[in-house]
C-alpha cells in the first residue's frame, strides 16, 4: 500500500525553541560547525489503492487545515513514497 | 442562566469551570465532545486541559470535534464563548480568534500565580472588571506561548482585542505579553490562565489579605451572567 | 498466523529473552520434553527456583509458564526477601488500629474509612532502576503505575506527591537525572490533571548511580464504590482494556529491578516503558463511569509482569480459576510471541472481571471514551489458570503458586562490622560554634545547602490548583485536599525519610521517619490515621543490608504498633546499589491525616502582626547525623535524636485541639536543619519576619546557642498565636502538660528574623540565600 509523506515545518520567522535548545546543544558537544537547527514533523499516511489526483487534493487539503496551522507552520512537501521497507 | 462546559477527552479542569459556574449564581450544564447538543445553554466554556494528549498541536484536534462545528456556529451567531487556556488553544485552532499557541519559551511547564492586567472589560466575559484593573489569576501550562504574524498583532492591539496582558513577569514568551484575546464582536475570549481556580476563598491565589484568599476570576463568571441579564 | 521470520534481527549483546523456537512452546510439548534445556537463569531465577516450579508442575514449565514464573517470583513482585519481616505490619496490629481500615496490606492500596461515608486510598511506590536509565520516562510511568493502582481500588485519583532522591547536585549526571524525572513527573502527572502537593527533593552522593524516585498517590471514593482485584462468579469475562500490548518493558520486572548495575559494565537490555498519560487520563473517566454504573466486579491494574500478574492474581484473590485466549489481546505489534505478550509492560492496561449480562453496558462505555477492550477469557472452577495460544493450552497453573506462594527467603543477616565505630563518631566532638558571625555564617550556609534550600526550580513545574480542592500544599508541612465540597471533610498527606539517621541507626531512623511525618500531619491540624510506606535499601544479597533492613522494618513496624496507625501498603525496592556500594537505607514513611473541615487547616508560617510564637518540646544536644554536621563538617556518624512517640502522639493532640479551636495561626515542625531552618521558613512563607529570644529555652534545657539553633531534637514544633487567643492556648499546653516556651513574637514591620543578641537577616537576605541553589545547577526558576 502506497504512503504519502507530508512534512511541515515551523515558519521560518518564528524563533524555534526546540530547534535552538538542541543546536545550542551541539555546540555545547564541540560541534560548532552546525550553525542553526530547526525542527518539524513528518506525518506518513497510508492509502488504500492508488494514488490519484483525486487523493493527492485530499491530502493537500488535509495538510492546510489539519497537519499545520498556518499561522505558525508550512507545508514544506508532500511526497508519494514506496512502501515503507519491513523493519 | 445555562452555562455549558465542554468535555473533551483529556480535558482537566471542566468540573473546575462547572464549580465556578454553579458559584456565579449560574447553571453549569456538561457538554459532551461527540454529540451536535449544545442543550439549550445561553454560554459555552472550553476548559482547560491536555486535549488528545495535545497531540499533532495544543487544541488541534478537538477543534475539530463534533460540538466545535455547534460551537462556531453559535459564537458566530453571538452567544459568548470562553476558552481558558487548552479551550483558548481551541479558539485559535478554530479561527475564532487570531493567533496562535507554542511551546513556552523556557520549554518547561509552568505553574505560577499570575499578575495581569484588563485591557478590554466591554466583552461578555469581562464586563464585571474595570480596564486598566490588575488582577491575580492562576497560570499553568506548558505551550502558552501566544504567537501572531506582525499584522495581525497590529490589528489585535490597534482594534481592542486584547483582553489581558501579562503583568510584571511575563511566563512563556507571548508576543506583546498578551494573555488574552477577544474576537471583535467581544462574545468570545480566549486567555492563558485559568479563572476557575480563583473563585473560591480557600483554594484560589494568596493575597496580602490571606492564604489562598484569592478570587479575582469569580468576575469571569458573574460577568457573562450579568450581560444576559442585560439583553 | 503471523509469520515471525521477518522480525528484525536482534543484537548479539542483548539478553535474549525469547526462548529458542517461534512456536510457542505447549504444555503438551512440555510434558514430552521434560530434558529440554530452559534460559531460566538468563530470566533471573536461580536453580532451586527452578527446580521448585518443576516439582510444582509435575515437569517442565512450558517457556510461557517459564516467563511467568520469572517475573513473578522476582524479588519486585514476590518481595521474597522481605516477606517474612513484612509479615510484622499484619501482626502487630491492635484492634484500635482495624478500627477505620477497610482494605488493608495486600491489596493494590490500602483504604481508610474518614467519615460521612467517604473513604481515601493511598500509597507509595518506587521506580528506582527505570529513573536511571531513562529519567523522564522512568519517572512518567511510575506516576502512572501509581496512579492505576488507585483507580483499581474504585477511587478517583485525587493528588500526587513524590519523593525524589538524587546523587551529589555538583556532579554531571546530576542535572540528566534532575531534568529527566522532574520533567517526567511534571508531563505525566499534569496531563493526567492531579494535583502535586508535597514530597521531598535531596542531594546526596550515596544515591549518584542509584537515584530514588518514590510516587505517592491518594485516591478518594465513596464506601459503596470498593472494588477489589478478585475474578469471582464462573462464567464472568475477563477483559483486557485500555491501550495496545507492545514490547514494552519485557522482562522489566525481572531483570531490571531484581538487579544491580555495575559501575562500568554493559547495559542491559533497555526495557523502559514509555508511558502516554492521555490514555491514562481516558482511562480514569472510563473506569469511574464503569464504576459508577456498578458494571465490575473485580479490576487490577496491569503493571509489573503485566498479563501473568493481572491473571494469576485476579485468579488467586478470586474463585481460583480462570481460562484465557492470549490471540485475543489487542496488539501494537503483531510480531510479540506468546510469552513477550505474557511480559509485556506496556502501560496504561486495566483487567476487569465483568458479568456477562452487564458486558454490553460495559463496552458500550468503553467505547464512548474511545478505549479499545478484549474479552480475553473467563473465570472458571477449575482451581487452574489456563492460558490458550492458537487453541493450544500454553500455560496451565494453579495460580497461587504464581502469584501468592511464591519463594520465601530467609536472607543471611549480619550486624555490620562498621557500625560500632561509625555510632561512637559523635557530632558532639565536634567544634560548635559560639560567635555571633560564625553563627550566622553557619545559620545561612545551612539555609542554603541543597537539602535545606528552596525547591521551586522543582515544584513550579506541578499543577497545585486542578480539581479546585487543594487546602495545602508546598512548602507547607503536608499537603491537604478536601474531600466533601459541603462539610469541608479533609485529609492531609506527609512523607519523610532520613536516610542518614538511618545509615547511624536503621530502627531509630525509621521511627524518626515516623515520628516526622505523623508530626508534619499534625501540624497542619490533621489527625494522624494510616501510615505507607516505600522501602528503599541496597542488595539483598549483602547481609548487612539484610540487618539493616530487618531493623528498619521492625522500628516502623512497632512505632506504628505504639502510635496506634496501621500501615496500609506500600512497596520494597531493593538492589538500590553500585557495585557493592549500598545506598544509605531509606525507607520513606508516608501518613495520612483526616481533618473534619479543611477551614481549620494551619499553615506553616505566620501572616500576621504581632502574634506570639511558641516552642512545644524540649532541646537537647543532638547533632549527629544533622544537616549541620553535614554541611558544615561534612561528617556523619553518633547515634540519631531521641524519638519519644508517646510524646509525638501528645503533641499531636494538642495541635488538633488547638487548630479545632482556631487558636493556632502557624504551625511548623522542627525537623532538618533545627529551630533555625524551622524560623526561616516560617519568616519566608509569607514574608512576614520575627523577633526571637532563646535565653529561656537556653536556660531551662541547658543548651548552648549552637545547640539550640542547629539540634534536631524531635517532638517540637512552633507555633504562632493571635494575642487574643493566646491565654487559652496557654491553657491548653497547661492542661496537657507539654512543655511549651514563648520565644518570640511576629514583626512584620522589620523585614527581618531578628534572633536576640545573635543574629539578624532580613527577609530579602534569607530569600536569596535559599532561592539561589537550585537554580544556580539547573537553570532559572522560570517566572522569579
């Protein structure tokens, strides 16, 4: 069954705490050359079927209005994967 | 008058609000999230609580409960709602009032009695107060930090929503220290702290007067039942 | 069928807790194989163990039974090496003390009758080892196993407190554990909307690698609401309810806390739950819906050992038998064999014994909440625990022998060769001071050292006000929560431990920690009722801690015998040891109180002007093993303070008499860090400050002023009185013959605790000296 992967991102202006706390973390370890650190979500949603036109508009819609907030997020792509390899 | 509180699941502080209500002189009426009944209530409070665990976002996914769709409507047709700190978070999630909630900038959970100010006392929940009057309500949450793009801060400040400010030590980050907003019409207001735990003497904040003497919320509630009275 | 092949391969290093084969092994196959070779050691039972299940079965346990048998006869859920002394709280029990206990040791909590029909559960537990390994989800989930432990008695869980205990606040690792667990607590606890309101946070580099992280839970229910974890009425299903089984924790309870870490060595196989308080929190409501409309008969809570312990003893507290279909549990992952489905840990589960006419209304409340069940089984007659696998019998038990009649021990016990000397090193030897600088130098190095500084960078980060019933809390002497919203019927809740009295002396340091948790009761104008308690010690296996712990149990056991309280529960955490280093024995004393009207209730510092303050108790020269001798001289050793519990008892009455009759304004008991910690806090409670005079006290006890600041004698507590009240509380302290000095009196004008021709230090001076340490380690406290 096919996965569509959707990853959303916190607005790029908005200060990103976690994001800071762990990139001032990884200077804290010696590892200054990572300057900055921002941190989102991915979300992997499985399909029944294929994935037509029909079902990407779907999940477009349903990133809009319910995987993000627009106010403080953007929906940075959405992809078609494979499924995922058995772990 | 009939007041209803939502129950979501995870939400905490609903029979909080209940008790408030019941000691306003009201009737607290239990909501359930499932249902399209909002039961006749002339209110409506969205507690505070971890909604959904406040997963994929604070207040997300009950925003998008059943009830919220009956709640919408109504607020849309004038009945005052109020949203206490994850009802706040659903507000926002909502629509029904700008802006938006995030981790707390210190990125802990915080508990603190908290000093604010009334910038807007013309609304339905805030009528009771007079503007510019501090009051002492309790706080405590873990993503309370209110976010807005710049132009919708402009407009929130510039056309009066901004209902309280944070006083003296602001807890989480929230742009403008605001605590609490209003929609333009003034029936709904979202703010941070939460109102139900300052209402009874014995249980609320310290005051120089005495321990846990603190009731200042007590007028959220009186508030709302007074402006029915008036229509 | 799943297949089973394609599961992940595993890492060579791990202890492979899965015995050989995918098919599960039958107990057909099992009486065919009797020669088959068993992992039993790798699951942590000894030979005779084994050997004592073989003779049990009549042959060889199948790998289910295997599993089973390991994790309930660990010594965390067996208590084997503890039983025998444990027996001392059942025995020495006095008809007076039976008198309000309606459930007492045994059950997941104890219960205690508090009036007008209303009863309140409580008890205190450990999750020692996970905190170490995984701090935050260590602590998260012993909230959680707590907080379970109580719903399944038929109460709504309403308050938590914690008793944490962490290595040496300097140290690195230090502030990993520190941020882990109280993050934890914090997360778990407030999304499941309970309010914290007491417990205790110390630093000491005995418990570095060993930190201690003990959770507290009271539950309220009305009499009728009692449910008991029993599986009674043939024919009544058995279902599993709540979240998904997964791989969590397989093997915890076994191998995890029946083991010590050694210093250096490989880690063993992570077997940390990670816990979801949101399904707890939906949980709760579901179960007292499911309890309101009478729809159970018997529930357990499902933690350590998971499904084996909830069956086996459901069963055994029960009709005595019960037959189970293992396909039909709910799993999170498909790929569990038979027996990591039996061991599971996964968090958040609940069992209930259901009548099958009441299972439709049961599932159909499960369902409005959203929480996915099982019909796993059903109780029968046949006096056996029968567990199928794909139609085939996996285990087949008499569940007693899982459960109840598990290996008793008689561990070797030994008088430790280092005690003599360590108890003739008194702190009497050493240097007290006598000028007035050094005093007060002393007085504030005190007032900030770790133990006795100010844990706000902690307790901020708690929920106090959900629920809207929270009389006291921190940094009151108890935390109190009213029970009936119209008599006001309250009760107050303490805990304390002293782990270096007992390191000096275990059977006097657990009556001292008795005698200070029944005196912080008193002092917020409780009656003291009912008494838990967690149990923290090193190995075992070290007869030494053996003889510590033997001691320990005995002190807590005759002092709760002499103060009339019974223990009602509480738990046994052993192996709390590095190496061969054993921590310093603390057995944590937790007593409830029951207040009539929580109005009455007294706060540990004065608010007012003017009012007089009062010593009750006597002072004698009893430094060793103090917070003085700790901080100033780093040294512990002597004999710990006296404990007169006849006079505790007194004490006791009389503050209840006085706040009964709202004579008394502040109450604080004298504890670590003596009368000067104890004015301190009172001073910066509420800010309010003191003038005070010890040439009385001095006099009369024939004390120096180092003595009478720093001494931890016990039985003393101050007070505050109005001046109107002030002639009957007088009289009340004549009447009962308590020795009682007036050696202050409240100044809120001065900003400052003034102790006459010693010292003064403003109220300013007294709050950043305290509300400095913590922060200065772990970051700001947010919001100061």
């Amino acid at each position: 069954m096919p996965t569509i992967v959707v990853e959303v991102m916190p607005k790029a202006e908005l200060l990103d705490p976690q994001g800071k706390a762990v990139a001032g973390a990884l200077s804290r370890l010696g590892k200054g050359a990572f300057t900055d650190v921002r941190i989102g979500k991915r979300f992997e949603v499985t399909v029944e079927g294929e994935v037509t036109d029909a079902v990407l508009a779907d999940v477009r819609e349903l990133a809009d209005d319910m995987f993000s907030n627009s106010v403080i997020e953007d929906v940075v792509s959405i992809t078609v994967a494979d499924a995922p390899a058995a772990l | 008058m009939r007041v209803g509180v939502v129950t979501f699941p995870g939400s905490l502080d609903d029979r909080d609000a209940q008790r408030a209500v019941r000691l306003a002189g009201g009737e607290p009426v239990a909501l359930w999230h499932g249902d399209h009944d909002l039961k006749g209530v002339e209110a409506i409070i969205l507690p505070g609580g971890f909604s959904y665990g406040d997963y994929l976002r604070a207040g997300a996914i009950a925003s998008f409960s059943p009830i919220m769709a009956d709640v919408v409507d109504a607020a849309n047709a004038g009945m005052p709602v109020l949203g206490i700190c994850n009802g706040f978070q659903m507000l926002a999630e909502a629509r029904l009032i700008p802006g938006a909630h995030t981790r707390n900038a210190h990125q802990q959970f915080i508990r603190r009695d908290q000093r604010l100010v009334v910038e807007n006392a013309r609304t339905d929940w805030t009528n009771g107060f007079t503007e510019g009057q501090e009051i002492t309500i309790p706080l405590k949450n873990a993503d309370g930090r209110f976010i807005a793009d710049a132009e919708t801060v402009k407009r929130i400040e510039g056309e009066g929503q901004v209902a309280f400010r944070y006083v003296g030590v602001n807890p989480n980050g929230s742009m403008d220290d605001i605590a609490g907003v209003t929609n333009a019409r003034g029936n709904v207001v979202g703010l941070m702290p939460h109102p139900e735990h300052a209402v009874e003497e014995g249980f609320g904040p310290d005051t120089p007067a005495a321990m846990s003497s603190g009731v200042d919320g007590l007028t959220f509630f009186t508030s709302v039942l007074e402006r029915a009275l008036a229509k | 069928m799943t297949d089973q092949t394609d599961r992940a391969p595993h890492d060579a290093e791990m202890i492979d807790v899965r015995p050989e084969g995918h098919v599960p092994d039958t107990v057909a196959n099992a009486a065919a194989t009797p020669d088959r070779e068993q992992p039993y050691g790798a699951l942590g039972l000894k030979a005779d163990e084994y050997a004592k299940i073989r003779e049990i079965l009549g042959r060889r346990p199948t790998s289910g039974e295997l599993a089973m048998y390991s994790v309930m006869w660990s010594e965390h859920c067996s208590y084997k090496s503890s039983k025998i002394y444990l027996r001392q709280f059942g025995q020495k029990v006095s008809p007076a003390m039976k008198k309000n206990l309606m459930v007492g040791m045994g059950e997941n909590a104890g219960v205690v009758d508090v009036g007008g029909g209303w009863a309140v559960t409580f008890k205190v537990e450990s999750h020692n080892h996970p905190s170490y390994i995984e701090p935050f989800q260590g602590a998260a989930t012993g909230v959680g196993g707590i907080v379970r432990d109580i719903i399944s008695m038929g109460a709504r869980p309403v308050a938590v407190m914690d008793q944490l205990r962490f290595g040496d606040i300097d140290a690195p690792d230090t502030a990993r554990v520190v941020d882990g667990v109280v993050g934890g607590i914090s997360f778990y606890a407030n999304c499941l909307g309970l309010p914290n309101i007491g417990g205790e946070t110390y630093f000491d580099a005995v418990y570095q690698g060993n930190p201690l992280v003990n959770a507290l839970a009271v539950g309220v229910l009305r009499h009728e609401d009692l449910h008991l974890a029993n599986a009674r009425g043939v024919g009544n299903k058995v279902v599993l309810f709540g979240a998904r089984t997964g791989g969590d924790g397989i093997g915890g309870a076994s191998i995890l806390a029946s083991d010590t870490f050694s210093s250096g060595g490989p880690t063993k196989r992570p077997a940390v739950q990670v816990g979801d308080p949101f399904a707890e929190k939906v949980l709760i409501e579901c179960c007292l819906e499911l309890f309101r409309d009478e729809l159970v008969e018997g529930i357990q809570d499902l933690g350590a050992a998971g499904i084996s312990c909830a069956t086996s003893e459901l069963a055994s507290n029960g009709d005595g038998g019960m037959f189970i279909e293992l396909d039909n549990v709910l799993l999170r992952d498909p790929s569990l064999t038979a027996e990591e489905i039996l061991m599971s840990e996964s968090q958040e589960r609940m069992m209930a014994v259901v009548r099958p006419e009441k299972l439709d209304a049961f599932l159909a409340v499960v369902a409005k909440w959203d929480v996915e069940t099982s019909v796993l089984g059903e109780v029968t007659d046949t006096g056996r625990l029968v567990i199928n696998w794909h139609g085939e019998e996996i285990v087949n038990v008499e569940p007693r022998t899982v459960a109840v009649d598990g290996p008793v021990y008689e561990r070797p016990v030994a008088y430790p060769s280092w005690i003599d000397a360590l108890q003739a090193d008194s702190a009497s030897s050493l240097p007290r001071p006598t000028g007035n600088a050094v005093l007060r130098e002393q007085f504030l190095e005190l007032l900030g050292s770790p133990n006795l500084a100010d844990k706000s960078w902690v307790t901020n980060q708690y929920d106090t006000y959900v629920l809207g019933n929270t009389a006291l809390s921190f940094p009151d002497d108890g935390g109190m929560i009213r029970v009936d919203e119209e008599t006001g019927l309250g009760f107050a809740i303490a805990t304390d431990a002293n782990g270096r009295y007992c390191q000096l002396d275990p059977k006097q340091g657990a009556r001292l920690a008795l005698a200070e948790a029944y005196r912080n009761v008193a002092v917020t104008g409780a009656v003291p009722a009912a008494v838990t308690d967690c149990l923290n010690f090193g190995s075992p296996e070290d007869p030494e801690v053996m003889w510590q712990f033997s001691q320990a149990v005995e002190g807590l056991a005759d002092g709760c015998l002499e103060l009339e309280i019974p223990v009602t529960g509480g738990n046994v955490s052993f192996y709390n040891q590095t190496g061969t280093r054993p921590i310093h024995p603390t057995p944590v004393v937790g007593v409830l109180g029951v207040i009539d009207d929580v109005a009455k209730r007294i706060p540990s510092g004065w608010q007012d002007e003017g009012d007089n303050i009062y010593l009750l108790g006597t002072t004698s020269l009893e430094l060793d093993g103090s917070a003085w001798a700790g901080v100033v001289h780093d040294h512990l050793g002597g004999r710990p303070p006296a404990v007169d519990l006849a006079a505790e008892a007194q004490l006791a009455q009389l503050l209840h008499a006085g706040g009964d009759q709202s004579l008394i304004a502040a109450a604080h008991d004298l504890s670590d860090g003596g009368l000067a910690q104890a004015l301190a806090e009172a001073v910066m409670r509420f800010g309010v400050g003191a003038r005070v005079w010890l040439g009385e006290v001095l006099e009369r006890d024939g004390i120096d002023v180092a003595t009478a600041l720093f001494s931890e004698s016990t039985g003393r507590v101050i007070v505050s009185v109005p001046r109107e009240d002030d002639v009957r509380f007088r009289g009340l302290c004549e009447g009962r013959g308590y020795p009682v000095a007036r050696i202050g009196v409240t100044d809120a004008q001065s900003g400052s605790l003034e102790v006459q021709d010693v010292f003064t230090v403003s109220v300013d001076e007294l709050r950043s000296t305290h509300r400095g340490t913590l922060p200065a380690r772990f970051g700001a406290t947010i919001g100061e």
